[in-house]
C-alpha cells in the first residue's frame, strides 16, 4: 500500500490478516502474532446431526447425540385438523373434534 513517508509517498508491504487466508472446511482463521494461519476448529453441536429421539449435547469439548428424557408434543408437528394428545409417554396426532365455535352460520 501507499504510505506518505515525510513529504514522499512510498509502496510498503501490507501485514496480512484473516482476511487475506481462505481456509479449508474445518478450520478457521486465527492470528498467530502478525501471522493468520488456519487451525482445525473445535467440533460442536452444529457440526452434527441427530437422528430421531436424540438430541445433541457438548461432552467436554466433544458433540454427543444422546436419547431424549421422553418425547412430547413439543417434538411432534400435527397436520392441520388434528392436535396432539399424549397417550401415556408417547405423543400422538388425534383428530380435532369440531363444536359450534368452529362454524360460522349465516
């Protein structure tokens, strides 16, 4: 970059930064001093994905997918016209009884 040295402008090398470093998936960009280097990065709950009935939760520094305590309706979408009831531990989707308050009469 250009620099005004006294009264004279001057070409001077430019510090690198992250923003110079492109690095490879599975690594970030760190300052080591005045130098970027790419460091693998620590794998986390976003890096992993759970199957059905677990959850992810961080052991240490380490993502583990572990069951869940019990599921719920809040872990169950219901398609329209029915809602969800639990049927001892386990959630279900049950149809909607109508009643006078879901009809408009003219």
């Amino acid at each position: 970059t250009c620099r005004m040295e006294k009264s004279t402008p001057r070409c001077v090398p430019v510090a690198p930064t992250c923003q110079d470093l492109t690095c490879p998936p599975g690594s970030t960009c760190e300052m080591d001093g005045a130098t970027p280097r790419c460091v693998p990065k620590a794998p986390s709950c976003q890096d992993l994905t759970c199957p059905p009935g677990s959850t992810c939760e961080m052991d240490g520094t380490t993502p583990r997918c572990v069951p869940k305590v019990a599921p719920s309706c809040q872990d169950l979408t219901c398609p329209p016209g029915s809602t969800c009831r639990m049927d001892g531990s386990t959630p279900r989707c049950v149809p909607v009884k109508l009643t006078c308050q879901d009809l408009t009469c003219p």
